[in-house]
C-alpha cells in the first residue's frame, strides 16, 4: 500500500462517494417502491377486468433504457367504471431489460379478454393486475444495499489513506 500516491487515495475516496450516493439514492427509491407496493397488495381485492390494448413501450436512454410492457384495461367498482394501466402496484413502472420480456409479460393479456385484476375498494382508481415476486423485491434491496456497502467502504479506506498522510508517499 505504500505505493500508493495521494492522488489514488482522493480517487478512491471520491469514487467511493460517487458509489455510496447513487447506492443510497437507489436503496432508497427501491424501498419506497417495495413499501408502496406491499401497502397496496395488503389491502387489494381480487376483480376481473376487460383488456382494451397491449403493447411495449421503450423508455429511457442509453444505460438507463428499459422496456415497459402496457396493458390498458377497464373495470367496474361498486357501479362505476374505471380503466387503469398499472400492471404492477406501487410506484413507477417496471422495466425490462429486453422488449421480448417486457412482450412475454404483455402478450399474456389479450385484447377483449377478461383477466385477473386486483384493487383496494377504497382506492378504487388505484388498481393493477399481477403482484410482484417478494423474492424479487428482496433480491434487488440486498443489491443495492452491497451497492451502497462497497461505496462506504471505498470511500472511508480513501479517506483513511488521504488523511494518514498518504501524501508522505509521494516523496
């Protein structure tokens, strides 16, 4: 380690930051996500609905595209009519990596076809159709989470080394 000069250790100590913010930024997106969406399956009742259209759009650019499958549908609470969108609960849509995914999710609902929804009947406007995989969820929580791990650790070995005196090893 004593080769190290004081410029790597302030790299490593920005980096370290760099990693450790958009870690946090995306545990913390992932968490309100997971927390929303398990707020909205507790109190969801199963009904059908009637699907009126289908399709993938693409969103985003470069590292952050994605593809998001649509399925436009309607259903009736208590009387009243409502179409909705939201294939999956809580906030913002889910992209795939690839279309032929966010497709497969798609093409399982026809046009015209009633399908298997679910709604809160006191937040009627709020519905969506599949509940997703709490394995999942978790999953991506610890990835973001050794996300945020590996930028604290950078960051505080720069540190330690910036402020130990690594300029000392530059003579």
């Amino acid at each position: 380690m004593s080769g190290l000069t004081g410029q790597v250790w302030i790299g490593l100590s920005l980096a370290g930051l760099v990693i450790l913010t958009i870690g946090f930024a995306a545990l913390s997106f992932s968490w309100v996500g997971f927390a929303s969406s398990t707020a909205e399956i507790s109190g969801a009742q199963e009904i059908e609905v009637t699907v009126i259209e289908t399709g993938v759009t693409e969103q985003g650019t470069g590292t952050n595209s994605g593809y998001i499958p649509q399925v436009r549908y309607k259903y009736e609470i208590n009387g009243e009519t409502y179409e909705s969108e939201n294939v999956y609960p809580g906030i913002g849509d889910r992209k795939f990596a690839s279309r032929d995914e966010a497709k497969a999710v798609a093409s399982s609902y026809d046009n015209g076809t009633t399908a298997r929804g679910y709604v809160d009947p006191e937040n009627p406007e709020q519905a969506f159709l599949e509940k997703p995989s709490v394995a999942r969820q978790i999953f991506d929580q610890i990835g973001y989470a050794v996300g945020t791990l590996i930028g604290l650790v950078l960051s505080v070995f720069g540190g330690w080394g910036t402020i130990t005196g690594a300029a000392r090893f530059d003579r």
